[in-house]
C-alpha cells in the first residue's frame, strides 16, 4: 500500500422499518439516537467478518467482537434519504427473579426512528461508507481481503439492535488518497472537532463515541459531537458545505466526500 492511501466501502442499505440505536441510561426512558452512530456502523461489519473467522459475538461483557475492527475502520460515515420520525412507545414488561422467586413487572419508554420512503424510491435509503486501513484489514483478513470484504459486505443485515433490518442494495469500493480541500459539501456526518465554520446548509448535532475507542460498553466513555447533515423539522436529508481545519483528512467515493481527524490513523490502533 502507498503510505497514504486508503480504502473506501461505500454499502447502500434498504431499511425494512426503521433505525433503533438508543443511549443506555439510568431511568425508564430510552432515548434514541437520531443516526446510527459509527461504532454501530462497524458492529454491522463486523457481524458478518466474525461470523466468517468463526469468531463469538462478544469476547467480554465491556467488549464486544466489533473491537476486531479498531483501528481497521478508521472512520465511518451515514447518509439518510428517507423521512424520519421519533416515535417513544411505552411498553410493558414482564419478568421473573429466580433467585427471589417473584414475578416483577413495571413500563418503560422505548424510542425508535420510523422512516418512510421520500424521492422517489422504493424503500428508505442508508447509504454508509467505511474508511479502511488496507494493511490491518489483510491481516484480518488475510491475502484475498479486498474481495473477501467486499463479499461479507453483502451479509450486513441489521444496524444497531436487531430489529434494525437492513437489505444491502448494492456494494462499492475505491482506493483513495486525501485531498488537499479545505472547502467541502456532504451529506454524511462528519465530526464536528475538524470543522472550522459552517458555510451553509441544515444539519442537527448528536453525540458519539469515536471509532478510535473500544467497541463495547460505553458507560462513562467521552462523546464528541458530529454534524448531521438532515434536518428533523423538514424530515429530510440535506447537504452541509463547510470549511475543514488543518488536521482533517478529506477523501471521495463516487463523487461524495467525507471527513475525519489525522489522529484517529494512529490512536485506532
């Protein structure tokens, strides 16, 4: 590999429903995520990778086996195209306490993002690109790993929980280096750190855990703010030009940009 060159997996996704990623808090309200945040993005990668490697779904009860791809994904990026709305049902839950030998029940709010169809299309659209290290993904991989990844790709089927159905549409790869840009359009998320003034267009702000940390149990981890190129009010993909700082790794796939901070190559792993 050129010491600066990276590889791009664009995955277009047709969600059957809707999205559910929720904060884990303490209290009886589950607050959605409004996107998939990345580490949710690589735990959808790596179900069909571990699968493939004979691997468990989780090493340890902080860790997940997503944690395979520390470092691998350096990076990953969503774009919506469909309507989105935050709905909180109430549920009713049963359960039994063996040790106690008492049956419990109580209600708790669940959050969820229903999405319908806009533009056109047949079924809501979750377009994600993965920025990949090519060295420590062929020693996940080993010698084929380009065509072996592009394959398992295929086998993406959830994001996030699994009710979260996905179908993949369609699978794209390209070798890319970073481009001298200060100046940018997009409409995936980005972290908000690299960005140094917001030229135009709408977007929301969520905060995320980034994809440098350990994939796993995030009670306590540090959050950084992304901007989402999607406006809630109008429930609707938008797309966001702004001004990247210094330390910004800029790059394109099939005429789209994304975004992450140099750091991230070396502090993934």
């Amino acid at each position: 590999m050129q010491s600066n060159l990276f590889f791009l997996l664009k995955v277009k996704l047709a969600v059957s429903w809707g999205l559910v990623s929720r904060v884990t808090p303490f209290s009886k309200s589950r607050r959605v995520l409004k996107y998939p945040p990345p580490t949710t993005l690589i735990g959808a990668l790596s179900y069909p990778i571990n699968y493939f490697l004979k691997k468990p779904e989780n090493i340890s009860h902080y860790l997940s086996s997503a944690n395979i791809l520390k470092g691998v994904v350096v990076s990953a990026h969503a774009s919506l195209n469909a309507s989105a709305t935050i709905v909180g049902d109430i549920n009713r839950v049963y359960w039994y306490h063996l040790a106690r030998k008492m049956a419990k029940t109580d209600a708790v709010a669940l959050e969820k993002i229903y999405l319908t169809c806009k533009n056109g299309l047949e079924f809501p659209i979750l377009n994600v690109i993965y920025v990949i290290d090519p060295e420590k993904m062929r020693k996940v991989l080993d010698a084929q790993w380009d065509s072996v990844l592009k394959a398992l790709a295929w086998s993406i089927n959830r994001i996030g929980q699994k009710e979260s159905m996905v179908s993949v549409v369609d699978v794209s790869t390209a070798k890319a280096a970073p481009l001298n840009l200060k100046v940018i359009e997009t409409s995936y998320y980005i972290p908000f750190p690299i960005v140094e003034s917001i030229i135009e267009g709408e977007y929301t702000i969520e905060n995320y855990v980034p994809p440098v940390t350990d994939i796993g149990e995030y009670t306590g981890v540090p959050r950084i703010p992304y901007i989402i190129p999607y406006s809630f009010i109008k429930s609707n993909q938008t797309r966001v030009k702004l001004k990247v700082k210094e330390n910004a790794v800029v790059l394109k796939i099939n005429g789209e940009y994304v975004a992450f901070p140099k750091e991230w190559i070396m502090e993934g792993g």
